[in-house]
C-alpha cells in the first residue's frame, strides 16, 4: 500500500482506499470510495507502529508515518 505525504494543506497524509466493496442493503456489493474508507488505512499504519514500539510518543510515531510517505 502507499502512503502519501501532503502539500501542507489540512490533509497531511492520504492512501488510496482500493475501492473497497461493502455489502448493500437489499442484498449485493457497491464500490465505495472517499476519505472515509482511506483514513481508517492510515490510522492502521499508525497502530501497527504503536503495536511494535508501545510506549512511543504520538510525535515520534507521527514522525514515523511521515519518514515512510512518499511526497506527493
């Protein structure tokens, strides 16, 4: 998956949410897209760096995900 780093606007990471499916009411699948399905992805990364380093800083668990993005 890739991360990305932002041009220092309000949004400072994104990821592509691989279009997720998601089951829909009356039966069948529909491709979702938006921030809402890309911001849980992130906010993985970030627990899966807290799971390896517990007791880490929020700063430096930040730096972390900033050091493995990629400018955009």
């Amino acid at each position: 998956s890739e991360l990305f780093l932002g041009n220092e606007g309000l949004v400072e990471f994104l990821t592509r949410a691989e279009e997720p499916q998601a089951l829909w009411p009356g039966g069948g699948t529909r491709q979702l897209v938006g921030s809402s399905f890309a911001a849980p992805r992130v906010a993985g990364w970030l627990a899966r760096i807290l799971s390896c380093h517990p007791g880490l800083h929020p700063l430096l668990a930040k730096a972390a995900l900033r050091a493995a993005a990629q400018p955009l």
